[in-house]
C-alpha cells in the first residue's frame, strides 16, 4: 500500500503496466492483486471497488 503516485507505482510494477483504465487511481483508493499460479498478479479491486477491465480485450 502507498500514497500517492507510490501506490500507483507499485501496481504497474505488479501488473507489467498492462492495465490502461488504471489512470484515475484515487489518492486514498484500495486496490489489491492477487497472485496467480503463473506468479503473474492479477487486479482484483480498484478504488475500493471490484476490478473489471474496460475495452475490447476485457474478460
């Protein structure tokens, strides 16, 4: 957890930078990953909310 651009910075390092819709993190927004059997994380809340990604390549 971080403040600011830390925790913004830390979930682009987890995430290989692959969400786009990740922009608008809130300065007090929750976010949590959860590590997959890959070792890859994956985005699970965003901005105290559950993650679902937007676009065409959404799941």
């Amino acid at each position: 957890m971080g403040h600011g651009n830390n925790g913004k910075d830390l979930l682009k390092m987890l995430t290989n930078d692959q969400l786009e819709d990740t922009s608008a993190i809130a300065n007090t927004g929750i976010w949590m990953v959860e590590e997959q059997r890959s070792g890859h994380f994956k985005l699970e809340m965003f901005n105290d909310a559950p993650y679902k990604r937007s676009g065409a390549g959404a799941p």
